[in-house]
C-alpha cells in the first residue's frame, strides 16, 4: 500500500555526500523534503536536481530542508553535487532498503526490473516536523519541481 499523506514516514539512516550519516529523526522539528530519483547525471534528473537547488533558498524560508536519495552510492553522488553545485545532501541508498520503505523502488515486475537495475521510482514527500507524510507527489515536473515543491509547504 502506498504511503499517504497522515501516514507515518518510514525511519531511515544513510550516508550522505558529505559524509555525513542521516536519518528522519535528524530533521525533527522541521519539514523534510525527501525526493527519490532513478539516477545521477541523466537528463530529468540533473534537471530536477538543479530546480530543487535554484529554489532551495526559498525552501529553506518555509522550514523545509531537501535530501535526494537514489541508489548510486557516494562516489557518483559526488560528482553529481559538484558538476551542478547542489546545494542539499544527497543519500546513497545502495541496498534501496530505504526505497522499498517508502514505495520508491517500485512494485510488481517493473519494481523487479528497476530493483534489478538499481533505479528508484521519481516520487517526492514531503515530511512535516512531526515525521508525517504531509504530500506526495507522485508524477514529479522535473525542470519545475522546486517550484511545485514550494506550493506544497
């Protein structure tokens, strides 16, 4: 079943591309904008990497923080941050144990074959500072997705 906003957001811990180990509890208190994505360095995702981080001033301004997560690990996070200077962590989540929590690593056959080829679904949640689903966003507009983030906050 899918996560709904009201749900409880599934608890994770991951490696950032800061070095950093973070996990839901970190961002308690505040919103969590938590975007999952197929794949470092391919078109709709630079694309709406680089939207989120345009916007992401603005996003802070609402008392939200951004965490991309996909299932590259930290070396091709990386390099993802610095050739478009993102200015938010990204989490490798290798095993996709954290995208299977949150319904992003797919189901059924298709889940099988992405599962198999190490991609996450495009699908964005928005946390509240209690740690519940606030929106989902499920057919993310990547070139305008920190704008679709804002009017969600």
């Amino acid at each position: 079943m899918a996560l709904q906003p009201g749900d409880p957001a599934p608890d994770f811990t991951g490696p950032t591309t800061d070095g950093r180990s973070v996990s839901l509890a970190d961002f308690r208190g505040r919103k969590l904008v938590l975007y999952f994505y197929p794949m470092d360095d391919t078109p709709g995702c630079t694309r709406q990497a680089c939207s989120l981080r345009d916007h992401n001033a603005e996003i802070a301004a609402k008392g939200a923080a951004i965490l991309g997560v996909s299932a590259q690990g930290q070396d091709s996070h990386e390099r993802f941050t610095r050739r478009y200077a993102l200015n938010f962590p990204l989490l490798a989540d290798t095993d996709q144990k954290i995208a299977r929590a949150y319904g992003a690593a797919g189901s059924g056959l298709s889940g099988l074959a992405r599962g198999l080829l190490g991609l996450n679904e495009r699908i964005t949640f928005v946390i509240d500072e209690m740690g519940r689903i606030a929106q989902v966003i499920d057919d993310p507009d990547c070139p305008n997705h920190g704008e679709q983030v804002l009017k969600h906050l």
